[in-house]
C-alpha cells in the first residue's frame, strides 16, 4: 500500500518537471494541468477530527493497522485505538466515549438495551475471519490433536487439578497449565459458548484481556495451554504449537482455506466493528474513516494474519455505510 502512494508520488513529480521544461506549453494546456490539479485537491480533501475506537482485542490488530495506514493519508485526523476487550468496549460506546467499537462476538441482547438506553443507534459491520487458536508448547510433543470433547474436560472447573494424563492415556503425569482471555473478551465468550458450553472455566486459568501475556504464558511453560485469535498465533508460530482440532470430521488445523470455508469447526468465526450512526452522518472524519476502514479491511486482515470477507461483502458493507449518510 505505501508503496502504490510512493510511485503516485513519484509519476506526479516526473510530470511537474516535464512541464516545467516546455515553458512554451499552450495556455489551454496550463488551465487543463490547474483543473486536475483542483479536482485532485478535492477528491483528497485533508480532514482533521478525532475518532476513538475501542474493544476487541482479536480485532485490535486489523483496526491499529487501519489506523496507522489512514492516518498517513488524513494526518490531520488522529485515530485512537483501545483493546479493552469486546465488552469492555462495548461499555465505552454506551458511554459515548468511543465512535467505533470492536468485537470478536456479535453483540449481546443486554448490550444492545445498553446502548438503546442511551439513545445510540449503531450499525454493524463484519470485516474479517478468525479461527481461534488453540496452542501449546513449542517442546509438547505429545499433543497431535484434541477433540472438542477433550477441550471441555481440560478447561470446564471441576474443583480438581488436571493433569495431561487424565485427558488421554500415554500423556505425562503433569498438571496442565492453562492460559484463557478474560472474560471482559469476545474470544472467551465465544469459547465458552462454543467449547464449555457456558460451564465455570477452570479456576486455575490464568486470564488476562492482553492476548500478548498469554503467548509468554504458553511460551514459557512446556505444559501450558491457552487459546487466542489466529493472528498472535501467526506472528508467534517460531514459538508455538498449534493444535489440530477434531470438530467431528477429524483433526483440523486453522489455516486461511479451513477458516474460510468453515471447515475449521467450531472455532471459525466472524469478526466485527460496530459504528454510532449518528457519527457517520454527522463527522466526515468518521465517515472517512469507516469508507477507508471497509475499503481496506481484506488486505489488511490478510497483513496481520486473518482471512478476508469475499470481496462482495465488502462492496455491500460500502453500500450500508453510504446509507447512514442519508
């Protein structure tokens, strides 16, 4: 991306200087160069605003790169990236100190009554795929898979400590250390939901709404196990294991192609923003900003290690957006 913004810059340079050098040029030629370089001037209007964004922070990683990509566009806009976590950040746009909030789970029936309440009215937006990643240690080499039914013996509290050997005959006699998101996380929600079937976690979990503590915790401990979004897997896979998992159909591994075909079940999911209409319609910097957010999430979502929406979605979500401004 900032090498296409190079090259433009670079083809307008050469032009300038080879109209420099034919000073004989025509007048109508002249006015022609002065209404492209008007028209250009307004199609890229500088903007100045202050847009805050909050929540997930699985999505975190796709809406900091946004972020960072709109703001060298629209330097006079500064864009704040939280990751309070999915409820947390819905908490924030309740309280109306966030335009955007993130969410790796749709939105919870309390949440929307919140933010009725409040006199909000928002849009959601589907940006990207996620398989949530279930990791061990680089040095377990005794876990090739787990099935789903393991999953929920190893994580749902039964008052007593596990052990690697009470999941499977064969594994060491060694208490499994486990790593979760907190639950202010979408992430956990959605395991809960998917996985625990909305049993008490394990009260030995460590749990933290910072996924990067629970690659150190994982990282450093040969009997750990945690899960997160697939893109802190992807940028720490020289210091991880991921584990295949058996949904039904057999072990699978989350890669872009089982991810976005849903054959990495159950823990293929959707990722979210969601926006206040009313800052869409009444802040252009925002408008902008969800217009360049949409525009680029594919991509984007690729660079950080999530799988992207078929590009027809992204041109109907182009489409919503373009209707909160009426």
């Amino acid at each position: 991306m900032r090498k296409v913004k190079f090259y433009a810059g670079a083809a307008v340079m050469s032009t300038a200087l080879l109209l420099g050098a034919c000073g004989g040029a025509e007048t109508e030629g002249n006015n022609n160069s002065a209404s492209s370089a008007e028209n250009a001037g307004e199609e890229n209007q500088q903007l100045q605003g202050e847009i805050q964004v909050d929540g997930s922070s699985t999505v975190f990683p796709i809406m900091e790169a946004v972020a960072e990509e709109y703001m060298m566009e629209q330097p006079g806009v500064n864009v704040t990236v939280g990751q309070s976590g999915t409820g947390g950040g819905f908490e924030k746009f309740a309280a109306g100190e966030t335009h955007v909030s993130n969410a790796s789970r749709p939105i919870k029936e309390e949440e929307v009554k919140a933010l009725e309440e409040a006199g909000i009215d928002f849009t959601e937006f589907e940006v990207a795929y996620d398989g949530l990643s279930v990791v061990v240690n680089k040095e377990n080499d005794w876990v090739d898979h787990l099935t789903v039914d393991e999953l929920k013996k190893i994580w749902v509290d039964n008052g007593e400590t596990k052990k690697w050997s009470d999941i499977r005959e064969g594994w060491p006699d060694e208490e499994i250390k486990l790593y979760s998101p907190g639950t202010d996380s979408g992430t956990y929600d959605y395991f809960n939901e998917v996985i625990l079937e909305d049993a008490q976690i394990d009260k030995n979990a460590v749990l933290s709404e910072d996924d990067n503590v629970l690659v150190q915790g994982v990282t450093g401990d040969k009997n750990a196990l945690g899960y997160f979004g697939y893109a802190y897997y992807a940028e720490n896979k020289d210091n991880l294991k991921v584990v295949p998992i058996d949904g039904g159909e057999g072990p699978v591994e989350p890669t872009n192609e089982t991810v976005e075909s849903g054959e990495y079940s159950p823990l293929s999911r959707p990722l979210f923003v969601y926006v206040s209409n009313k800052a869409v319609a009444e802040d252009e910097a925002v408008y902008d900003y969800m217009k360049f957010m949409i525009e680029n999430a594919g991509t984007l979502s690729e660079e950080v290690g999530y799988v992207s929406l078929p590009e027809e979605e992204y041109q109907s979500a182009l489409e919503k957006l373009e209707g909160l401004k009426k």
